[in-house]
C-alpha cells in the first residue's frame, strides 16, 4: 500500500514533487482547496492517513499534532516554520523541515521593486492618472542613499548586492555578522539603533521567534529618520501593524512595503488598507517560477531522504541531538 503525502501548500498543484514521490513509492494528493486549513479541525481532516505534508503556513498545533499520529514529516516550501509548533512535533518525533536556499533571489528582487516603486511614488502616480490628474513632481533620487538591511543571512545578502548596484549605501544589522561578506560588498555592520536613525529605507529580513516580535514597534518607528520608508518581506509579526499605522498616518514614515501580515489573508477591514502610502502584496516574496520549482522538488527530496534513512540536516528544524530517528 503506497504511503499518502498530502500537499497542503497552495504552491503544489502542479511541479516536480509528484513524479519524485511516486517514483520513491509514495501516494501525492493535493488537499482540497476549498478547505480553510487554518481551522484545526480541517486541517486534522486533509492530513488523515498521511505520513507526511507537503505543507504551506497553515498552523501545525498541538491538537493537530496529537490528531494524526501516523504523520512522520511537515516539509515546508519556504524558509518560515513559525506556523508550527516544534514542541509538540518533537514529542511526536515528527520531523519539521524548510527549503533553504531557493526563493532568496525572488524575495530580494520583490524587495527591490517594493523598495522603487516606493521611492517614485509610483502607485499614488498610477491612481492620479486614472483620474486624470496629470502633475509632475519630483522624488530624491535612490542613488546615494541608504539602505539598512536588518538581518544579513542568505536573503538580506541578496538584498545588498542588487542595492550596491543600485547605488546604495548599505547598513546592516545581524547577531551573526559575516565580515568578509561585508567586506567585499562595502556593507557597514551597525547597531539596531544606528541604522534605524540613519537608513532612508528599511529592510526586514529577520526569521521570526519570540525575541522579535514587534521589533519594529512605537519606538523603533521613532528612532527612524523622519521620511524613511519601511519594506517586509519577511514575517508579518516583526511589525507592529497599529503603531506603523500612527506613523505612516502622521508622515514620521513616508511609506511601507508589506508583503507579510501579522494576520493573512490580510482583513478587509485592516486600517492598512485605509493608507495611500501603503503597497500591500499577498506573502508572494518568494515566489518566481524558479523558486516555486526548486522549493516543491527540495521538500519532495527530504521526504524521500527521511524515508531512505538519509538526515538532510541543513532542512531539518527540529529534533535537536536526537540520533535514533527512524520513519
């Protein structure tokens, strides 16, 4: 009898992970889309019977680790792994893995557009000339300024490379500083602080724990330069929504970027959406042809590793020491 994947990731439709997973002997079934998954019950529901998901940012909770038992893997397409809960898969010694490596250059190109279009003004332009407004002003260059990249790992990286050949002065800030990266790409390395005070853009590329919730908050939202624009790609709680809110309201901020929520799909009735210097995206960094590939075949590859008795260690987020894993 075949084992059951269930791709639970809106990526998964189609790609390469269904021709990997049969040809390792496993049974691939796409979750139905008209489930809501981050209701526990129908999330408990897709996953009967599998051994392991294909899985998206649906919630992986206690409840629904306890309520499928036969699960032994959640690879996730993408980098983030907050949505799940590590205590409870590591007591059920259920493997939590991520795709590392493969959407950073289509998160730093969004970033990179977001960070233009921002600069240009150009989504309140578009609107003006739907409306027949036809005004000409000018913007600062983006030349010459300067960006600061809080958090320099694989995707800050690609950030700063494409903003040095922009023209950019480029911060950073990252417990883990590389040198030599910095080095060759003429990046200054600062305190949180300093670069907030000092950067006309900011840039958050930080993975999402405890320690960061709200790290942009009232306060840090005050030690920014007057006019500066916030962009993230990265996660949605890193922000504290209603405070960036009072300073884009107030013109401390001349605009954000936001392709992450601290609540997605993002509600209708989000004061966000109230703002003109406001560019929302709906958590689609990451995505480009390539990456979408890359990120389905990586997470096919670990399931089979995992079943082949192979330990993809630079995946796998949990588990920590243990050395008797078996599927």
């Amino acid at each position: 009898m075949l084992q059951k994947v269930v791709v639970t990731s809106l990526l998964g439709d189609t790609g390469p992970h269904f021709e990997l997973l049969q040809q390792a002997g496993f049974e691939p079934v796409i979750s139905g889309r008209k489930l809501n998954l981050n209701v526990e019950d129908e999330l408990i529901g897709a996953l009967q019977d599998a051994v392991a998901s294909i899985a998206g940012s649906e919630f992986y909770t206690p409840r629904v680790i306890a309520a499928c038992p036969k699960l032994r893997v959640i690879a996730r397409t993408g980098v983030g792994f907050d949505a799940v809960n590590l205590p409870a898969c590591d007591q059920a010694r259920i493997v939590v893995a991520t795709t590392p490596g493969v959407n950073h250059h289509a998160v730093a190109e969004h970033t990179i557009a977001m960070l233009m279009s921002l600069a240009r003004n150009l989504p309140q332009r578009d609107r003006e000339v739907r409306q027949g407004i036809w005004e000409r002003r000018a913007t600062p260059r983006v030349m010459g300024r300067t960006i600061g990249i809080v958090g320099l790992g694989r995707i800050g990286r690609a950030v700063a490379t494409r903003a040095r050949g922009l023209g950019l002065n480029v911060l950073a800030f990252d417990p883990f500083p590389n040198r030599e990266f910095a080095e060759q790409w003429q990046v200054e390395f600062s305190s949180l602080d300093d670069l907030l005070s000092r950067s006309d853009f900011v840039s958050l590329h930080l993975p999402m724990d405890k320690s960061v919730k709200h790290l942009i908050n009232a306060q840090s939202l005050r030690t920014m330069k007057r006019g500066a624009i916030l962009i993230n790609t990265a996660r949605g709680p890193l922000v504290d929504e209603d405070a960036l809110c009072d300073a884009l309201r107030s013109g401390h901020l001349c605009a954000a970027g936001l392709d992450v929520f601290d609540r997605e799909p993002l509600p209708l009735d989000s004061p966000l959406l109230k703002l003109d210097n406001v560019l929302t995206c709906g958590h689609q960094a990451g995505l480009d042809h390539e990456s979408q590939h890359d990120t389905l075949a990586m997470a096919a590859q670990i399931i089979i590793d995992l079943k082949q008795g192979r330990w993809p260690t630079e995946c796998i987020r949990n588990l920590a020491g243990v050395k008797d894993w078996q599927w």
